[in-house]
C-alpha cells in the first residue's frame, strides 16, 4: 500500500516538475522575443518588404527603416489621412531647397523616355510630382553618377494602386539608348509609401522610372549614403 502511494507521490512530483519547467520555457520565450511588433515582414522569393501598418511608427525611426532599405528591404508604409499633411512635409523636408519637377507626359516630349541625366552626386536629389489619367509617365530624366539610389514615392491616391517600374540602359543615342534592362512592375497601395534602393552596375549606366496610368503621385530620388 505505501509503495503505490509512494508511487503516485513520484508521479506527481514529476508532472508539477514538467509543468513548472514547460511555464518557466514558455517565460522565457516570450522574454527573447522581439519587443516590438510594428512592422510586417514579408519575404518572398524574389525580393523581401516590410509593411508599416503605423505611420507614426515609421514617422518617429525614419532613420532605422532607410538602414533597412539599405540592407534590402522594401519599405511599404501606410499613410492614413489624418498623416497626409504630415507625409508631404516630410518629403519636402528631405528634398531642401531642391525645386519640385513636375513630371512631363512623354507625348509632351516627342519620346517615351528621358533623353537628358541628372547626376545625382553634382545635381543632388531629384524631386517631383506626376499625375496623369490615360498614359503613363516616366521621370523626366535618367539618373547617373553613383552606384546606387534611394527612391521613394508616395501615392497621393485613395482611388488606385501606383504601379512603377526601374528602367536601366547604357548610353545610346536619342532612339537607341543602348542595352536595356527592365525591372519588375511593383505597386503600392492606396495612400501608401514605398522606399527602395536600386544600384547599377557603373556610374554611367543610366536608371529611370516608369509609372503606370492613371496615377497621382510625388516622391524623390538621391544617390545611395
């Protein structure tokens, strides 16, 4: 008789044992994990994006999600309307005294794409805006003079998606602009903000933008620092 109570005691010294050592693992897991839980990481295949449900999250560590953009990451933040004023301050805050280009429809300039460069490391950054509703647009000039840039585009809209894409050529002549690469199209959402890095293969190798219709839009372009 004693020998099973002693047997059950043991039985249930072991089970409070496990259960204790099961909390204490459980404790310490959620002490390790991230303490934040602010951005959305998404990888996929072919490239990696982290999703900034809260503006003010981005707002406030702006400089911790370029870093990340620097590491590769596409940066997608949503900018909810209450931020609207906010989003636009902080782009022309970044864009200094640099003039805002008004994108130019490529039927305006008698060729779909830029013709002219805009070195980045003598002109500085880039600034602009674009709107149009039945072509689409590109930016006014290709960029060159660094190895790599830092572009972000903010969609004005509430209505549609802004679609772009990364255009790459070597130099050519006006009809010809040597070898072309084409990037992936890639879009954002309603309101939203993207920040991305693109690096070319030489100073001179020329990078520009492609945006889809209908779209409304500003956004900036620098060298990579």
């Amino acid at each position: 008789m004693k020998k099973g109570i002693m047997k059950e005691r043991t039985c249930d010294g072991m089970k409070k044992r496990r259960f204790f050592s099961c909390v204490l693992f459980i404790a310490l897991a959620l002490t390790l994990a991230p303490c934040s839980l602010a951005v959305e990481v998404v990888q996929t295949e072919n490239d990696k994006e982290i999703y900034v449900a809260d503006y003010m999250e981005f707002y406030n560590n702006q400089s911790g999600y370029y870093s990340l953009a620097k590491e590769g990451y596409r940066i997608i933040i949503d900018v909810p309307e209450e931020y609207e004023n906010l989003e636009e301050a902080r782009i022309a805050e970044l864009a200094g005294d640099t003039q805002k280009e008004i994108l130019t429809p490529s039927v305006a300039r008698g060729t779909s794409w830029p013709t002219k460069t805009h070195d980045v490391v003598k002109d500085g950054m880039y600034y602009f805006e674009g709107s149009t509703s039945s072509y689409p647009l590109y930016t006014n000039y290709a960029f060159v003079g660094d190895y790599g840039y830092v572009a972000g585009f903010h969609n004005r809209s509430s209505t549609y998606y802004l679609t772009y894409r990364d255009i790459y050529s070597t130099p050519g002549s006006l009809f010809n602009p040597g070898e072309v690469e084409y990037g992936a199209y890639k879009s954002i959402g309603l309101n939203q903000t993207v920040i991305e890095y693109f690096t070319t293969n030489s100073t001179t190798q020329r990078l520009f933008f492609e945006f889809l219709d209908p779209c409304t839009f500003n956004g900036s372009i620098a060298q990579f620092d």
